[in-house]
C-alpha cells in the first residue's frame, strides 16, 4: 500500500509528498465516488514528453479511485504549437473537447511570459472554486510545446491528488513568467574540483536510476525547466576521445557503461521537460593529457590545449543528442589571458567546435565572472548556433539574502547586446538546516522579471543534492526519506514553482505540510516561514559576497574577498567570526520590504547602518539612515523567541511523527541562533559604542550581551547534536555547532580586553573648492585613532568623516569639494583620506602620488619634506595626518612555532611538509595556522610600515595583526623577502605571523621598517 500511495504522489504533485518511502498519509480523495469508474486517456502528441506526462495521468487516475480503460468520459492530451512552456486545461472530453481545440489553441499567449487564467479568481493554483463541468464528463489538457503538456499533466494530477473528481477540475490557462528556471548541480565525479572532499569520494548514489527519477520528477513537479550540471573536467566521464588517448581516465568497458547511463540521464531529463546543459570553469585539462604533454592542469593556454578541448566538446555534442547546450566561465583558470581577451578565447574553443560538431541550436550559458563587458558583447553577438545567455551572480554567491539583484558593473545590463540575462543564484548559504521563506522567494522573483531577464540558475557550489548522511543513527532510523533534496521539499519548490508563476497562492506550501505533518502542519508551517527568514536577515546585515567568506548557520568564514564591497571587512585568519569582524563588516541593503527595483538594477545609496557609522551618526547627533543594527537585533530577538513556540507544538501521530520531530528540530535550531546573532549584534554595538567614545557602560553591556550570546549557542549545539554528526562542508571543512562553543567563549574575554580608541584632535584650515583664495576658516576634527590595528584603516577614517561631516559641511558652504590646509613637523608624515573619490595632494606646489597598495579605499600620501601641504578632497571625506615615524629598523622577536615549524640557533625552520586532515583540504591555511611561526615587536608611532624577512629558500606568506586581508605577499629582494604593500599601522604592540610552504625553508630574522 505503501509502495502504491508513493507512486501516486510521485506523479500528482504541487507539492505532494513525491518519493518513495514519503512521510506523512495522503488526503482521501472522493475515491468511493467514483470507485472503478471507467475513464479513458487519449494521447494524440507524439514524443517521449507526451508519453510521459500519459503515464503520470494514468497513475493519478488510478490512485484517485478511476478504472483506466478504453470506454467512458476521456483525459485528452493534445499539443497546439503555442507560447513554449504554456499549457491550457479544458473541462470537457470527447467530442466536446475535439470542437474546441482551434479556439483554445488562439488563446495561447503569443510570449513567454505572462498568464491568462480562467474559472474565477480560485481556479488556479489556489485549489479555490473555478469553472465547473457536469460531473461524468472528461478534461483536455492542451500543451503549448511537450514541456507545457508535462506542465498541464501535473497539474491535472495535482488537482486529483487534491481529491477533485473529473468533473470538478477548474479551467485555468498559464505560462511561465520567466522561461528558463535550472538547478545547478555539480557533478560529484572526478574532474570536479569545487565539491566537498566527501561528495567526490562517496558518490555511489550519483549511479542509481531510482535516484534520478525521484530527482528529476521533483524538479518536473516543481517546475524547473533546465538542469546544468558543472565540472571542471568533465570530458573523460562522457567520452573517450581516440586521438588523444591519454586523457581517458576509464577503462573501455567503464567507459561504454557510463556513456549507456548518461544517455539514459539526459533522455530521462528530457521527456521530464527539463533541458541539459553541461557547463564547464577554465581552462582545465585531464590529468594524463597534461602529463604526457608536460602542461599544467589548470591555466593553460596553448594550441594544444585549445584543439583537445574542440575534440572533447565535438564528441561530447556528437555523443548525447539530448545534451541541450553548453556553458562555461572567463573567472576560473583563465590567468594567462588577459580579461579582455577571455571572450574571444572562449569563442575560439567553444563555439568553433559547436559549429565544427554540425549540431544546430545548441544554446551557450557564458558566465561574466572574470570577463569586460565590451568583450563579452562581442564574442555572443558572434555566436550563430543558438542563443547566449549571460549569467551573472544575482547577490554575489549568498542569493539567500536580499529580494534586490546587487551588480558592480552596471554596463552588462546597460550595454547594447544580444545574450539574455541569466541571474546566478548561488544557495551557498544553507547547507544543513531546512529553510522555506516563500516572501523572499516571491519578492525576488518580481526582482528578476523587473530585469528582463531571461530567468534564472539556482543551486549550491558547494553541495549535492544526494545522499542525506548526516543524521545522527537515531533520525536515520526514522528517516523515510534518504536525499537531500527530499529534506529541503520546499526550498526547491518555491524558487521552481514561484519562476514559473509568482503570484502562486501559499495554499501550496501549505498542502504539503499538511500531507507531511499532518495535524501540526499549519502550526509547523507558520513556525517554519518564520525560522526562514533569519537566515538572509542575518547575512544582509552581517555581508560577505563569496562563499567562503561566509556562512551563516555556523558564524564562520575563512575568506575575505570583500567583492563589490565599500570597504574592505576586518577579519582576523581563523573560521569563526569573532567580535571585532562583527563590529566592522558591511551591510546590504534595506530590500526585506521593497518591491521590484528599476529595469536595471543598482546598489543602492542607502544602506543598512553597519556599527561604526550608527555609532558615529548618534554621537554626533546626526539623523539615521538606513536600518539600524540595534533594530535589526530585535527583529531577530523577536522572530526567535516566536520560533521557540514551535517547541509547544503538539507531536502528531506516529504516521507524520518522524518528520515532524526533524522538522521541527532544524525550527528551534534557527529560533536559538536568531537569538545568538541578536545578542551578537547588541554585544558588537554596545563593544562598537566604547570603542569609539569610551563609555565604561557601553563595555559592560557587550559582556553581557555575549553571556546570552554564548547561552543561546550552546543550546543550539544541544539541539544539533541529537540530530546532526559532524560533517564536511566544502570551503569550512569539518563543521559542528559544538566545535565552535570555545570561540564563541572567547568573544567574552575578547570584550573585557577592550580598550578604548584615543582621541585626537587635528586642527585644519578648510575652504570650498574653487571659493575665493581668503575664504579658509578653521576646522577641528575630533579624531578616534588615528589607528588600532592593522586592517582597520578604512574603517577609522571613514569613521571620523561620519563623525564630523556637520563641521565639514559647514566649511564647504554647499560647495561638492573642499581643501584642507596643513602643515607637517617632519619629513615622512602620512596623510589618509578614506573613500574612492579623487583627492589631490600638494606640497611647495608639487601633486603628491599616492602610495599604492595601502588598501582599496584608502589613499595614502607620504610628504617629503615638513611644511606646509594642502589637499583637496570630496566634502564627505577628511584628512588624517600621522607623524612621520623614527627612520629606525624595529627587530621582531620570535614568540612561538607550531609544528612542523621548530626552532632551531638559526631561527625558525620547516622540518617537514604541512599535513592537512582530507576533510579540510579545499580551506585556506591560516585558518588552521599549522606551519607558522609568531613574532611580536612593538613601534613607537603610527604610520606605514613594511616586513622584511631575511630566509633561506622561499614559499613564505605572512600576516600582520592576524588580519586576513589582502596584504599577505612577499617579494624577494636578493637574500630577503620584503611585504609587496605598506601596512597601515599604530603605536604599541603587534605581531607579524610567518607561514612555510616548503621542507627546510629557515627564517633567521624578522624587521619591521618604516615604508620610504
């Protein structure tokens, strides 16, 4: 019975439990009313799709109580050439339904998008009241092409799953409001690369067919209507090329079994109407060939390298004729060539083998990451074998966050071209809870058609949807349904079914926390929608634009890419994300309540309030701007203690009980860390607020608020760990809740070490810009630094521009830019001004240039002689002025070594190679800090200051501060190693961490100079 029920549901559904071994019992449908009640299915469409879709009407009748013969009332599935994707439901059969077909077919919409319903305002995918026939007669589903025949199919079947009788089914009429709506999925085979160590070692699942049907009908039913499925080196799983034998990493007999399941797999995707592509990252090569021709793996540009790759697509198109089309990246391997050139590489590979292989219409996703504009342009209006589509990361690689598209360059919508927008939606934000907020979804998609955009590509880069292996042994013993892609039901369905149509009632998601949960649904669903939107609160507040950066069920990230962010975030090496990182970070925008954008997206001017600017808008009483951070801490106080009421939800029956206890699980698990952030976000303020003024209560609030912070945490490793073992998850390697209660202690020493920054004062003579040569008048700049610690430059400065900007608007007189005079007591003072606007530097009439690498929104002017000097600057900005530090050479003492770094009389020596556990191979080292040794000097005053580090050997990176920014390289300079960028630093104590690459290397002394 079981077995049966599960077939059924897997061809019904909106959301209906779909896979075998489903939890939860179906709705009765009226089955005793039309028990054996005969009804024939008429398929005129020829095709596989329409094969397919017959099946699962078939099924659904059978399930809902019908006896599928060759007499009474008929299920007539028809293809009229109409609108792609569109499909049609008609009540009526027979006769009745043949006279009809002309006049429905010339209702069609003649675009992809938009959508005519008819029956009432119930008719659609409300399950409300619509046009109703007499009951015994029949219903003709009509497709616009076989993928909207599949569409209209599921439908019928959704609403019989639903218990309506034939003769109760609405009339509705639909098409997709954005055409393309894909799943990225990365391939769990070798080649790969960007997978969790775990997902490329243990993929046996990836080879079962039951897997992909179950897979695939989810999609189907959830109306995503493409599959990408990316590699880096895909070529040698798909074909055996007999030029080039060297690349085959299969044996022939493997080889012809995998060519026969992957046939089978682009076949069955198809008649599901779901479109294949391939898409690959650059520019890498199978290990053998690159052996044999002595070339590197990745970064390859030869002619070589460009005719085997012509051969391996060739053959792969050749191959598989239900390979839909192809894709690939100009942001991965690709450092030999220029961004400029990235494009025409691209064409001269790709689409010249797609037109060598005599395939037509062979779609191309070209993604922009790493290309120009212009460029780009040019090769896909170039390209004549189908349409190109250009995909482009909706918000950076965190689409879990703001409704609102976020793009740096705007000329790739601006520009005049002919590839269609496809928006990235990268879910690298949730790897282990469940999650299902249908407002975000909803919103974002408005957000996407607003664009124009063609539709969308949604998945991880991070994980597979396979095997679910995680649960601890007590829910794998409950668990009835295996995938990952089961357990996250709703996440898949919304963004599927909300592309297809957005205004789709909520009634659905409803539906299938009924049939999951049973009487807890309704409960359980409220609880859920609730516990869902913490996650993207957090991470709009709290941004970080690449995955590693960032991952917000665990607090953590080892990147710092700060991509397209307006200043660079302070992070210390290390995971966790401690509380300095949480009191300067960049915010996003305030998208939770807006609607759709312009046609053409843009970051908006207005952004969330990050800490230092609220704490400097309140002390110098300025308005706010923005959503402030202590607003946004009580919003997820509050949406947490509401999630913890699903703790009070009744248990239901034991059919449903299983699935409720997990759900429910992950529920109370997002309730305890809104809370855990909400503490974190008071305590970073409140630690924020002292910093900046020094006020004693201020620093007693954050150790408070950190207390709770820390009791919020540990509840959420209880919940956890009765549910979830440790697991790897790709750029974070091993992760628990509970390995992370030490750092999360460690934030509350970290605020009782707290010091307040000194105050300055620099007295400026200011006038507007252009004003008259007598119109200067004194300014005082009240000053917090001038610096604390290395990483936190941008963030000071700008800190004293918000907190002075009355003073500074006062002396500009409306005038758009200002110029500071001043005067310098030495030789080799510092001048910074924050921001990227122009600022011109002059002393005894000479421009000054700026130093280069000090940091992207800092600029930095070293003054030659003492004197006079002026600069002109934006009248939001101000200048710092750092005396010119001692011209002294500053010795670093050697602190301490981990191993297998060891101190010997010569220094520090590496005695043997790092060793990393397989678990964290893909994850930076300084986040493990193996093989590194640890000096400490002290200066005597701020300024800019460089390393130099006598060694033997080479293979050296280094830290200063532990800030993990992008100041980390050497340059060798004869017998030493010297910092490529001058470190912005302050008086006191800091320290200076080496890193080894390589067996032997010795560091016999560590200096820090002044920068000249």
């Amino acid at each position: 019975m079981v077995a049966a029920v599960a077939c059924t549901a897997l061809a019904c559904g909106v959301l209906e439990l779909p896979l075998a071994g489903a939890v939860g019992k179906p709705s009765a449908p009226a089955a005793s009313a039309v028990a054996g009640m005969p009804v024939q299915v008429v398929n005129t469409a020829a095709g596989g799709q329409a094969a397919w879709a017959a099946r699962q009407v078939r099924r659904a009748l059978t399930a809902a109580g019908y006896a599928v013969s060759a007499a009474g009332p008929v299920v007539r599935l028809e293809i009229v050439p109409g609108a792609a994707q569109s499909f049609r439901i008609v009540p009526g059969g027979g006769a009745a339904a043949d006279n009809g077909v002309a006049a429905v077919a010339s209702k069609f919409p003649s675009r992809d998008h938009g959508a005519a319903v008819s029956g009432g305002p119930g008719a659609a995918d409300s399950g409300g009241p619509g046009v109703t026939i007499p009951s015994g007669h029949g219903v003709t589903v009509i497709g616009g092409d076989g993928r909207g025949l599949v569409y209209g199919a599921l439908r019928l079947c959704a609403e019989l799953r639903a218990g309506r009788r034939l003769g109760q089914i609405p009339a509705e009429s639909r098409a997709p409001q954005l055409a393309i709506r894909a799943f990225k999925y990365n391939l769990p085979l070798p080649g790969t690369v960007y997978l969790a160590y775990r997902n490329l070692q243990h993929h046996a699942w990836f080879w079962r067919k039951s897997y992909w049907r179950q897979f695939l009908d989810t999609l189907a039913r959830d109306r995503f209507s493409a599959l990408e499925f990316w590699s880096a080196d895909p070529w040698p799983e798909l074909v055996s090329l007999r030029k080039y034998p060297e690349a085959d990493r299969l044996s022939p007999r493997r080889m012809r079994r995998q060519e026969a399941f992957f046939h089978w797999l682009f076949h069955a995707a198809w008649e599901r109407g779901l479109d294949v592509y391939l898409v690959t990252w650059n520019v890498d090569l199978p290990p053998g060939f690159a052996r044999a021709h002595h070339l590197p793996e990745r970064n390859v540009n030869t002619p070589l390298a460009r005719r085997y790759l012509r051969a391996a697509i060739r053959a792969v198109l050749r191959e598989y004729p239900h390979l839909t089309g192809l894709g690939t990246t100009q942001g991965e391997q690709m450092r030999p060539i220029p961004p400029d050139r990235r494009a025409a590489w691209i064409a001269d590979v790709y689409f010249r083998a797609i037109d060598q292989s005599g395939r037509k219409n062979v779609p191309f996703i070209l993604r922009y990451w790493g290309g120009t504009p212009a460029a780009t342009a040019r090769a896909a209006a170039g390209y004549h074998d189908g349409p190109v589509y250009l995909d482009i990361k909706y918000n950076g690689e965190h689409a879990i966050s703001s409704a609102r598209p976020h793009l740096q360059n705007h000329a790739w919508l601006s520009q005049a071209h002919n590839y269609k927008i496809l928006w990235h939606l990268r879910n690298d934000d949730i790897f282990t809870l469940r999650w299902g907020d249908p407002g975000l979804v909803r919103r974002m998609m408005a957000e996407l058609k607003a664009t124009g955009a063609a539709g969308f590509s949604f998945g991880s880069e991070a994980d597979v949807p396979g095997r679910d292996n995680y649960d601890t042994p007590r829910f794998q013993q409950r668990q009835a349904e295996p995938y990952e892609f089961q357990k996250q039901w709703l996440m898949y369905a919304l963004f599927g079914r909300l592309g297809f149509n957005d205004s789709a009632s909520n009634r659905i998601w409803l539906r299938g926390f009924e049939r999951r949960y049973g009487p807890a649904g309704d409960a359980l669903a409220a609880a859920s929608e609730t516990a869902s939107r913490i996650a993207p609160q957090v991470t709009r507040f709290h941004w970080n634009y690449m995955n590693g950066d960032w991952m917000v069920e665990g607090d953590i990230g080892s990147w710092n890419t700060s991509a397209e962010q307006p200043r660079i975030n302070y992070r210390r090496d290390g995971l966790y994300h401690g509380l300095w990182a949480w009191i300067f970070n960049n915010t996003l925008d305030r998208a939770a309540a807006a609607g759709p954008s312009a046609a053409t997206p843009r970051v908006p001017r207005e952004w969330e309030e990050n800490i230092p600017r609220y704490v400097a808008a309140r002390a110098a009483g300025a308005p706010q701007t923005g959503e402030a951070p202590l607003a946004v801490a009580a919003q997820l106080e509050a949406e947490g203690r509401q999630v913890l009421a699903a703790g009070r939800i009744a248990a239901p029956p034991a059919p449903y009980r299983a699935a409720f206890l997990a759900a429910r699980s992950d529920d109370l698990a997002w309730a305890n860390l809104g809370r855990y952030y909400a503490a974190k976000i008071w305590a970073a303020t409140a630690a924020g607020d002292y910093l900046f003024t020094g006020a004693a209560s201020e620093k007693r609030r954050a150790i408070g608020e950190l207390q709770i912070a820390l009791r919020d945490w540990r509840r959420l490793a209880a919940i956890t760990s009765r549910h979830y073992l440790p697991r790897e998850v790709w750029q974070f390697g091993r992760f628990s809740w509970g390995q992370y209660t030490p750092e999360v202690e460690g934030d509350i020493a970290t605020a009782r070490g707290l010091r307040p920054f000194p105050a300055v004062t620099q007295v400026w003579r200011v006038k507007p810009a252009g004003g008259d040569a007598d119109g200067w008048v004194p300014v005082t700049l009240h000053l917090r630094g001038p610096l604390a610690a290395n990483g936190l430059a941008a963030w000071l400065v700008d800190y004293d521009a918000w907190a002075n900007a009355a003073a500074v608007q006062a002396a500009a007189r409306g005038r758009a830019r200002v110029i500071w005079a001043g005067r310098a007591a030495r030789p080799g003072a510092v001048l910074l001004v924050s921001g990227d606007r122009a600022v011109i530097a002059r002393q005894v009439g000479r421009r000054l240039r700026a130093v280069r690498g000090v940091d992207r929104r800092v600029q930095a002017f070293r003054l030659p002689r003492a004197g006079v000097f002026t600069v002109e600057t934006a009248a939001n900005q101000v200048p710092v002025l750092l005396s010119a530090p001692p011209a002294q050479m500053i010795a670093a003492d050697l602190q301490a070594v981990v191993a297998p770094v060891a101190r010997s009389r010569r220094g520090a020596v590496l005695t043997a190679a790092v060793q990393m556990p397989p678990w964290d191979e893909n994850i930076w080292r300084q986040a493990w800090h193996a093989g590194l040794a640890t000096y400490r000097f002290r200066l005597p005053a701020a300024g800019l200051y460089r390393v130099v580090v006598l060694a033997s050997g080479g293979g050296l990176s280094l830290t200063v501060d532990r800030w993990n920014g992008p100041d980390k390289g050497l340059r060798r300079e004869g017998a030493r190693w010297v910092s490529r960028s001058p470190f912005v630093l302050g008086a006191g104590r800091h320290t200076v961490q080496i890193f080894f690459d390589h067996p032997g290397v010795t560091v016999r002394r560590v200096e820090v100079r002044p920068w000249r």
